[in-house]
C-alpha cells in the first residue's frame, strides 16, 4: 500500500513538472517595440533591421513576482517588427496547460549576448557594453497558456489582444549613464569638498 501510495505521487509530481502550456511570441504590427538612444527619442526597433535584438520570457505566480526566467526565447527577424514568425510557437515549463500566470518580456540587444542574465533587471550590465547596446522590460501582463486535454486550447499570444503591447528598450551602453555607485562615490566627494570649505 505505501508503494502504491509513494508511487501516486511520484506521478503526480512528475506530471506536474513535465506540465508544458503553449504561448507565441508573434509580435504585430501595432505592438512594435521601440528603442531609445542617449538624449534620443523612442524609434520602432523595425527601422533599425540591422541591430539584432533578443527576448526573453519572465513569469510569476501573482502581478507582484518575483519574475523568473522561463527558459523561453525569440528574436527578431527579417520581418522586422516581429519577435518571430507567427508559428513561432514555444511549450512553457512550469506553466501547465490552460492555467492562468503573469509574464514580462524582457529585450536587448544582441552586443549583450544571446543568453538572459537575471543581472540585467537590477542594472548590472557589466564594466564594458558597447555603444547602441540597448534593454528593456515590458509590462505585465496574464493569461491562460494554450494546449492540454481532452480539448487543447489555442497557444496563449503574448502580445497584442489582452497580453502585451510594444515596449521601450533604453541605451545602457557602458560611460553614458552612471551607475549607483558612480553616483554614490561622486556624492561623497561633493559632501567632502562642502565640508573642507566650511573648514577654512
């Protein structure tokens, strides 16, 4: 009885990590994502078909996170506007089929990598990013993911009907923009010069 009992939820708890739900990253002509240079104005990644951008798919539990990292990636293509083509179709880890979770997309520029780093989303883009590096995490959003059974559902869109729509990508490239402690230190050294003034 015990074995049958270790057994049930050995299953279950398979079942449970295996669950994959479906999502798309087809991105419309309506949500296009935009990026903003140093001292710049916002411009649609499209007209910049040259620069290669990569994405990134964040979930949660609830609206408030923590988000993580899902495993999930796209990119832009020739059809520049889009995240992927339209059967650019991904099955989600830990997001069972046909349940509701929240998600983010983050974005950035191929000069970071091709792969996510969790860094990123507090700042930390390292002491040598080359100029026009660009990142950016959209808003969030929910949804039901597609697949499971008996009836599968459709794969659950990202953006653009009740998910995301575009989202700004900001220049982080490396001298441009000072970094907390930077900004800290400089601090200190104008606290230390008001002081030796008064001193004299």
């Amino acid at each position: 009885m015990k074995k049958l009992a270790a057994l049930l939820c050995l299953g279950a708890l398979t079942t449970g990590a295996f669950a994959q739900g479906l999502v798309t990253f087809a991105n419309g002509p309506t949500t296009l994502i935009s990026v903003t240079p140093k001292g710049g104005t916002s411009a649609a990644y499209a007209a910049s078909a040259g620069q290669a951008y990569y994405f990134g798919l964040l979930t949660a539990a609830t609206a408030a996170g923590p988000f993580s990292f899902a495993g999930a990636y796209a990119t832009n293509t020739a059809g520049a506007g889009r995240l992927g083509p339209a059967s650019n179709t991904q099955t989600i880890a830990g997001w069972a089929p046909q349940t509701t979770m929240f998600y983010e997309v983050a974005g950035w520029s191929a000069s970071l990598g091709a792969t996510f780093n969790a860094g990123w989303l507090t700042g930390n883009f390292g002491s040598s990013v080359a100029p026009g590096t660009f990142f950016g995490v959209s808003g969030v959003a929910s949804g039901s993911s597609g697949g499971g059974s008996p009836v599968p559902a459709p794969a659950l869109p990202l953006f653009g009907g009740a998910g995301l729509g575009g989202f700004n990508m900001n220049d982080v490239s490396t001298g441009t923009v000072p970094e907390p402690t930077s900004m800290a230190l400089a601090g200190l050294g104008a606290a230390a010069l008001l002081i030796f003034r008064r001193r004299k």
